[in-house]
C-alpha cells in the first residue's frame, strides 16, 4: 500500500501526541530518580496543544486517506479538540496530585499521550480495523494509568477490573467485526452503510454483528448495563487518571458511537417484519432510559463524592444517547454537550483532586463545612454541580436544552419526558454535596491542611470560566459544533 504525503497529514494529531510520548519517555529515562516529573507535565501540555492545533492545520477532505481507513472531517476535527482538552486538564492535575500520592514516574504523561493519540486516531477511522486499532490504543494505555498508585491496593484492583472488562469487550467487537465482514464483505464504514441501506433484516450475520459492535462500544462509553466497571474503576483510579476517563475516553467512545451507529447504520434504524417494525433504535431507546433511571437511582445512596460523580457521569450517557437517537440535528446537540461536559465534569474532578491529600477527602462526610475553610473550592464546586445538573445560567442548562430540543424535534417526546424528570432526580445528589459545604458542620479534618497547587487551581479556573462563558454565550460554541456535525445524514 502506497502512503502519500497527504495520507500523513491527515493523521497528523495522532503523530505529534505518539511523538510527544516518545519523547517524554526517553525525558523520563534520563531524569534523577525519585524527583517529581511536573517539567514532563509541562512538555505533555505542550504536546497536546500541538496536537489539538495540527487538527486545524489538516484541511477537511471528504475523501478518506490510507486507502480509506481514516478520513479528517469536522467530526474528527471537533472530538480530537475535546480529547487533547481533556488530556490537558489532566495533566494539570497530575503535575501536583501523582507526586503528593507517591507516583513521581513520569510513565503517567507518555500513558496519556498515547491514550489522547488512539482517541484521534479513533475519531478519524472510517473502517471497522481502524476503529478497533483507536480503540486498543486508546483503552491500554489507560489500564496502565488506573493502576499508576502501585502502593495503593484499590488503584490495582481499578487497573485489573479495567483490563479484564475492556479485554471482555474487545472480544465482543472483533466477533462483530468478523461477522460484519462475512456478511458485506468489507470493513469500511461506507460498505456497511451500503449493506445496512436496504433487506438488512435478511442478513443475520449482519445484525448479530451490529449488536456485537454496539456492546463493545457501550462498554466504552460506560452505558447500562456495560456500566458496572466504571464507579470502581472511577474510584480507585487517581484523580488525573478518573478525570480524563469520565471525559476524554466518553468522547471518544461516542466519536467511535456517532460513526458506526449514525453513519454506518442508518439503514437499520426500522424494518417492517410481519407487520411489527424493529430496529436498532428502539434498543437504543431502551438503553437510554436504563442508564438514566439505574444511574440517577444509586447515585442517590453513594457516601463518597468520587463515586457520586461517577455515577453522574454514566448518567450523562444515557442524555447522550438521546442525541444519537434524533439524527443529524442530535449529531450537533451531541458535540456542544460533549465539550461543556468535559469543562464541568473536570472541573468538579479538579476540585476533588484540590481537596484530596494523603488522609483522603473523598468521602461526603469530609465536605461538610468545606465552604468555611475553603471557600473559592466550595464556590467553584457549587458551580460545576449545578451545571451538571442543568441549570441556568451555566453551560450545562443549554447542553441539555439543545439536546432535548434536538430529541423533540427526532420525535422522542417519551424519551425526552424521562430525561428531564431523570435530571431533576440528578439536582438531589448534585445539592446534597453543595448543601454538605454550605448548611453542615465540619467534624472531619481530612481536607483541612491542603497546600495550594498552582496546576490544580489553574485548571479548576479555566473550567470554571468556561463553563460560564458558554453558559452565557452558548451560540459561538453551538455554531462550530453544528459546523462539525454538518456531514452527518
């Protein structure tokens, strides 16, 4: 297979960030041992911006490149931004937070590179192979940064429940992508939308290995009932490390999501058999309301703010699925939410990663009367919360406005009804941490000697200014979003 200059250059992000990984190994193998890595933070952020900056450089093509596995169009555009956005936040909370817990390597900034580098590559693909190659190189690297607390007994339990979950769901999509190529005779994502156009009823191999593709990414994306890794995984994992799995890795499962289901799978979405219409929507339908009600139900009961925010952000899948549900106009909805959610679901981790030290700081208990002591923390974290939970004037009111607007509009008038009763349900988890900083009295002294760290505040304020400019001038935001979504059918 000839490879062109201008094959390379589409793949451009995925380059600079696997170079950028490179680079801070051989940064990190030369370095004193038992010093803190926060320079190779510095180069990782470097790297990520060069990456984010280079999917602009790339001009937008409707052919794809390497013979068509992966293709550089607004979608991929948008998501690799989001991705190394999320990587960078991350790295700001890893520059302080990994050497305070004992985990001064600087593996954990070459792990990320890599991981942000395979969801580009991932948002890119436009075959079935070079979905799932996004997808390993994106998945492995982050087993590793799970388990990056060697000394801490609940990191490693994270790191081998992550591995042999996302090992299980692996193997549901490479049967599926076996099945799919014995039934079209190809892996490239324009076949499949071929075959899937027209009689797809009449091809088992194909929709046993539609259903099989879908497990592997639901599994990814965290929905229900795939979901159940994901509130111990969360937990156990370092802050920086949660941080970027609840948003960075989301996004790109629902990049990997918007190109198998909306792009390759149109066809599929109803069929009339013996005068009952199915397809592949109304299990998606039934995954949206279950990840909804099971979510929101047992964030209710959590006692520990990591696990609550977990819960809160399979939740969130679930509003996702209903954008994917209404087509092209949920395809914008989808990308305007997937950004303000990286913004206020890091910031909400950064604020955890800021009040978090050796003696914990997780629990709900160790915020009670945190806004007396900390009082910038508390406001910030008021904030992220109540964008979480939708609402105004924050960026988290129009994300789930424009995606509910957009599932009216697909004729989801049911699914839009649970979505928004499921999210008054979300304000009471949401509250009972605001009221547990603002309305009750401290007794835990866990969170109160916490040195300041400039990374970690750092991130928390951009977070937490966005959040709010897109809360008051969503139309900018919504616009490039509506822009990148724009090839969608």
């Amino acid at each position: 297979m000839t490879v062109t200059i201008n094959d390379v250059v589409v793949i451009l992000p995925f380059l600079v960030a696997s170079g950028g990984a490179l680079l801070i190994i051989l940064l990190d193998s030369f370095s004193a041992p038992r010093t803190p890595r926060r320079f190779l933070g510095g180069f990782t952020i470097f790297f990520l911006a060069v990456a984010a900056l280079s999917a602009y450089i790339v001009p937008l093509r409707t052919e794809s490149a390497f013979h068509g596995m992966v293709m550089m169009d607004g979608l991929a555009r948008f998501l690799s931004v989001v991705v190394m956005l999320s990587a960078g936040f991350a790295t700001l909370l890893a520059m302080d937070r990994l050497p305070e817990q004992g985990s001064a390597r600087g593996e954990f900034y070459a792990l990320l590179l890599f991981s942000a580098a395979g969801a580009s590559l991932l948002a890119s693909a436009a075959d079935l192979v070079m979905v799932f190659l996004g997808l390993e190189t994106l998945s492995i690297p982050a087993y590793a940064m799970a388990a990056a607390l060697r000394r801490d007994v609940r990191s490693t339990e994270a790191g081998f429940k992550y591995f042999v979950l996302g090992a299980f769901a692996t193997g549901f999509f490479l049967m599926g992508t076996a099945l799919v190529y014995s039934s079209v005779g190809s892996t490239a994502l324009g076949r499949l939308a071929a075959a899937s156009a027209s009689g797809w009823t009449e091809k088992p191999l194909l929709c046993m290995g539609a259903v099989m593709l879908l497990v592997g990414l639901a599994f990814k994306a965290a929905v229900v009932p795939f979901h159940m890794w994901a509130p111990d995984v969360y937990d156990g994992s370092p802050t920086p490390a949660t941080a970027y799995f609840a948003t960075g890795i989301k996004a790109a499962a629902f990049a990997a999501l918007l190109r198998v289901v909306i792009l390759s799978l149109p066809g599929m979405r109803a069929e009339e058999i013996n005068g009952n219409e199915i397809g592949w929507h109304y299990i998606f339908w039934g995954l949206a309301a279950a990840t909804m009600a099971v979510s929101s139900l047992t964030a209710l009961v959590q006692k520990d703010v990591k696990r609550i925010l977990a819960y809160s952000s399979v939740a969130h899948v679930g509003y996702l699925l209903i954008g994917l549900l209404a087509g092209k106009p949920g395809g914008a909805a989808v990308l305007f939410y997937l950004l303000v959610y990286t913004f206020m679901t890091v910031g909400a981790f950064a604020v955890v990663a800021y009040l978090e030290n050796s003696k914990g700081g997780t629990k709900l208990s160790d915020y009670a009367g945190i806004a007396k002591r900390h009082p910038y923390a508390a406001a910030a974290m008021a904030v992220f919360l109540f964008s979480l939970a939708g609402i105004p004037p924050t960026g988290g009111f129009f994300a789930k406005f424009y995606l509910f607007k957009a599932a009216v509009q697909g004729g989801l008038i049911n699914l839009t009804v649970l979505g928004v009763l499921f999210s008054v349900v979300s304000a009471y988890y949401y509250l009972r941490i605001v009221v547990a900083m603002y309305m009750e009295q401290g007794e835990n002294q866990a969170v109160i000697d916490i040195s300041p760290s400039a990374a970690v505040v750092t991130a928390i304020c951009l977070c937490l200014l966005f959040t709010i400019i897109i809360g008051l001038y969503p139309t900018p935001y919504l616009s490039v979003a509506q822009a990148s979504a724009s090839m969608l059918p």
